[in-house]
C-alpha cells in the first residue's frame, strides 16, 4: 500500500470533503485491500454518504462507519433512500452521533422507511423539548398547535408537520432532513412496534401532508378501520394486552375511549 494512500484517496474526495467509495476501489493508487484505506481516510471526511449503495446498506454498517470517525470533523450524514434501515436502527445511530460525532450539523433520512423516520421525527422532538416521556412529547406538540392558533385566530387540534420541522430547526443539532408521508396503517405499525410510544404520540399530534388529497392526513386513536394487522379489538385493546403503560398514557391523553367493545 503506497505511504501516501490517504492523500491519493482524499484527492478523489468533493471540495466539501466527499467521499464516494466507488471512487475508492477504481483509483489505481491505492492498493486492493481498499477497506483499509477507507479506515485511514474516514477520520479526516466531513461528510458521509452512502448514496450508490443504499439499497445494500444496513444498520450495523452505519453503527460500524460511524463508530470509526467517531470524535472526527464529521458534519453531515446522508441516510437518504437506506430503506433496510429500521426505526431501532436509526434510534441507534442517531444516540451515536450525539454521543460521539458532536460536529455532525444535519442527518438525512429522506426516502428511508416510513417507521424510520417517524422514529427519528420523534427522537428529535424529544431531544427539542426535554421530554422525560412520550406522553410529555404528545402534550409539548400540542402546545405548538395551540401556538399556531393563536397566530391565525382559529382552531387547530394538530400541530402541522412544517411547523414542527420548523422548531426542530432551531432546536439542538443536528438538524433531521426527511420526506415523510406516512401512509394509512402507519398508526396500527407503530403501535405493534415495541417502544414505540414516542412515535404514537407523534402521530396522534400531527398533521401530515396526503399526497393526492386536499386535507392534511390525521390518525385517530378510535377508529374501528379494518386493516391487516388488527382482527379485532382496538388499539386500546392490543396497548393493554402489551402491558405498554407509557403507550396507553399517550392514547389516553389524545381521546381513546376506554370502553369499546372488541369486535368478534
């Protein structure tokens, strides 16, 4: 391996400190234990992107890349379109890059899956306002809706999804890039996803856009809509059977009725 394999690696980096790997393995400098060199390169990058390879990309090889510059110049990470990347794994590697890549100014979790970035959504939220409980998220969103209602002298029950990007903005970095449109189950996945409180709160708060509809998309916590994870029963039911207390706290403070009956 050449002495100067960082130097000739760096040279195929972006100005901004870019480094794509294929760029990496057809440089004709570096060796062909390439892994090595990126190990010795990834200290000194301010970005990493995993665009190219997102579809092969898992959590482990975030957590594994991350743990390697970790303490380093880091400002932006790029996630967008790693759809094998679930909700626990983004919750993992976002505690890392607090924990240890304190110049990391904005993680992009556009394109990843719908229950990643909500989890992510939630994080965020949580670190903005301190909450020590999801229940505490729910009521902190609602206080940004009552916020907003005083501004347009109307009423609002939900706090629009702009509004919440836009204190999210302001709050600590880094700041979260995402797409988010969760679609019509999101709330009965969420639900059936352990630890999932936070995103329930999150959900149940919001108004999200509805691509192709004229009104903002809500989610109740009492509807009896039939889909292909409840047979019967409501979410109250399945929050009690999982014995989920901080979950039941959030539907109970958004209006769930305590006394449906479970459809057989």
């Amino acid at each position: 391996m050449p002495a100067n394999c960082a130097e000739i690696v760096l040279g195929h980096a972006s100005p901004s400190g870019q480094l794509r790997l294929p760029a990496v393995v057809r440089c004709s400098g570096v060796s062909r234990d390439w892994r090595e060199v990126v190990r010795r390169v990834l200290p000194t990058l301010r970005i990493l992107d995993f665009g190219g390879s997102e579809a092969r990309v898992s959590g482990s090889d975030v957590l594994g890349v991350l743990v390697r510059v970790a303490g380093s110049n880091l400002a932006y990470v790029n996630l967008s379109g790693c759809k094998r990347l679930t909700a626990t794994d983004v919750e993992r590697v976002l505690a890392l890059v607090a924990a240890s890549c304190p110049g990391v100014q904005h993680v992009e979790v556009s394109g990843c899956g719908v229950q990643a970035q909500l989890r992510a959504l939630a994080i965020r939220a949580q670190v903005l306002c301190g909450a020590p409980s999801p229940l505490a998220l729910f009521h902190f969103i609602q206080t940004l809706a009552q916020e907003r209602v005083q501004e347009l002298d109307g009423r609002m029950e939900r706090c629009l999804l702009q509004d919440l990007n836009v204190a999210l903005s302001q709050g600590p970095r880094p700041d979260l890039l995402s797409d988010i449109v969760p679609g019509r189950d999101a709330l009965y996945q969420a639900v059936r996803a352990h630890g999932s409180a936070g995103v329930v709160a999150v959900l149940l708060s919001v108004c999200f856009p509805d691509p192709g509809g004229m009104r903002p998309r809500v989610f109740d916590c009492n509807s009896h809509e039939t889909t292909q994870f409840f047979t019967r029963g409501t979410i109250v039911h399945f929050a009690a059977e999982q014995g989920d207390v901080q979950l039941l706290e959030v539907l109970i403070s958004a209006g769930a009725r305590l006394n449906s009956r479970e459809d057989r």
